[in-house]
C-alpha cells in the first residue's frame, strides 16, 4: 500500500512541476549563458527560440483529470481517492 500511495504522489508532482526551472539556462543554437537568474524565452544574444528539455507543467486540474484517468489502471483507485479528498480538504501546497 506505501507504494501505491508513494508512486500516486510522485505522479502528481511530476506532472506539476516545472522541472525546466532546475536547470541552468543556456542557449540552444550559441550556448549563450545570462549571469544571473534570467530565463528568457528567446536568446538575447543570438534570437534564437528557446527549446524546452522538459514538457510544461500540468495545471492543478489538469493533473487531477490525470489522475481520474489513471485510477484503475495506473494508480489504485481508493488511493486516488483519498488523495483527491485531502486536496480537496487541505489543498496543494507549493512552498514546500
């Protein structure tokens, strides 16, 4: 049961986060890399569009229907369940 629970939160929080925002900017086309903590969508240096290494992240809701679609199948159902009812109990926290 701990891993059930464990891989449904795992999930959920893949599917939330921003994973692009672990890793060090650098230009796709000149390797072009800003000083600071800038992420800027097209390459100041070159004008070149900045590919995504990873996908965006899903919405809250989006991710909930993602779970709904999985319980059953991917995730256990009674544990998407109970998850859903803390969110919507205690809601998501994002500082943590």
């Amino acid at each position: 049961m701990e891993a059930l629970i464990i891989a449904t939160a795992d999930a959920f929080d893949a599917m939330t986060d921003d994973r692009e925002l672990t890793l060090k900017w650098k230009c796709d086309s000149c390797g072009y890399a800003p000083g600071n903590d800038e992420r800027p969508d097209v390459c100041p240096q070159c004008g070149a569009q900045k590919r995504r290494t990873y996908r965006q992240p899903k919405t809250l809701d989006g991710a909930i229907d993602e779970l709904r679609r999985g319980a059953g199948t991917q995730f256990h159902p009674a544990v998407v369940k109970a998850f859903l009812t803390m969110i919507e109990r205690d809601g998501v926290k994002t500082d943590v």
